[in-house]
C-alpha cells in the first residue's frame, strides 16, 4: 500500500525565515495531495492541496511543488510568523479513495 | 461555522472498560465520514470510512479494538475496547463531500487515556 515519508521531523525557525517541507509517495495511483496543520490540542487543518495534473499551486505564503516523476512534493512557507508553529502533515489518496494516508509529520517551530 | 462536532472531548478509561465516541456532522452535504486515529508520536491512520445509515465495520489494531457504527447521516460513533493500559490514543472523526479527491475536515478529536 501507500507510504507517505516526511522531512524533517522538525524545524525551529526565527520569524520571517521561510521552511521548506518535503514528501514523498510510493504509490503512481495516488492523485491527490492535502496538507494539514495542526496546532497544539486543536484539529487537524487543510492548508493547501495539489492534484497530480498540477505542479505548482500558491495559497499566500504557502507554495505547494510537486513532483509526478520523482514522487515527490515540497512545501515552501515564507516570511514565517510565531502563529504558523504547528505540526504540518502531508498526506496522499488515490482515485476514488476516501483514505487519506498521511505523512508522519514536521513540527515547525517559529521563535519570535 | 464547525462543520464537525466530537464528544466526549476526553475520557479517562478504566482497563477492560470499552468507551463509546460520537461524531456529529453539521452540514449534510459532506456525507463521508471517517474516522482516524493519532498516537503520542502524532502518526495518524485511517480507521474507517462509512456513508450510509446502518454501516458498520470492526477491526482491530495493536493496542485497541474498534468498531465503527453509521448511525444516521448525521451521526457517526466509534466504540474502542480493549485498550493496552497506560495507552494514550486520540481519535478524530472527519467528512467528505464525494467518495474521491477533495477536501476532507476533521473534527476537534477525543483524546483517551487508559488508567
């Protein structure tokens, strides 16, 4: 079955650095691609998704490349600010599926 | 607006004791729900996705057995038994517009602990 791996495991960033957050996927069948963030004992929250016909989507300071020959995406955040510290999880479905499989996580930390 | 509401929030549970978890969906136009666990390294996995009335499934898991019932097309619940001492599990529920790619929310969870 699918394998999401994540990279880092954690980041500690001083406010305005931008991160770079990776991923990849083993799966050819899985097309669509969510992240979430989620905040110390709150919900997990969709940030920003691609599909696999995409390579570029940009949501503000988020900017989602991905990568359909290498299986491969990467999750740029720039100008960080304290409010973006979270653990952001990639995750990865195939066509027709409801399952999401996610990735094991990166826990950002901003220091203002 | 919350499109998904979780209760209990937390739950103490006696060894041996079997708790049960309910997930409430606000807007019917997401009608798949799922539900998901998270351990205490925050890896999380798919349990179940159910979408009519009457649904039902069970598995079982290192450390816990599950079973997940479609009460209404509203309302989704998940029993958990069986659970290893000491274990700490959350458990969130989330909905899906279509039974395919789009974007699926999640629920404030329901953190566990067993005594």
């Amino acid at each position: 079955g699918e394998q999401v791996e994540q990279l880092p495991s954690s980041l500690i960033v001083q406010e305005g650095a931008s991160v770079l957050i990776n991923c990849s996927y083993t799966d050819s069948a899985s097309v669509y691609f969510p992240w979430y963030k989620q905040e110390p004992g709150k919900r997990l929250q969709f940030i920003i998704d691609i599909r696999s016909n995409m390579e570029r989507k940009q949501n503000q300071r988020l900017t989602l490349l991905f990568d359909k020959k290498t299986k491969h995406l990467s999750l740029h955040i720039t100008a960080t600010q304290p409010g973006d510290s979270a653990i952001y999880f990639c995750s990865a479905t195939s066509s027709g599926s409801w399952q999401l499989i996610f990735g094991s996580g990166t826990q950002l930390t901003v220091m203002p | 607006v919350t499109l998904l509401e979780q209760n209990p929030r937390w739950r103490l549970v006696p060894r041996g004791q079997a708790v049960n978890l309910r997930c409430i969906l606000k807007n019917s136009q997401y009608p798949w729900m799922s539900w998901y666990q998270q351990d205490l390294q925050k890896q999380l996995q798919w349990l179940f996705t159910l979408r009519s009335p009457g649904d039902k499934e069970v598995k079982s898991l290192p450390g816990a057995d599950y079973l997940a019932t479609r009460v209404t097309d509203t309302e989704l619940r998940l029993q958990v038994a069986n659970m290893s001492q000491g274990r700490t599990l959350y458990c969130t529920c989330s909905a899906l517009a279509t039974g395919g790619q789009d974007t699926q929310y999640f629920g404030p969870g329901t953190r566990l602990l067993v005594l």
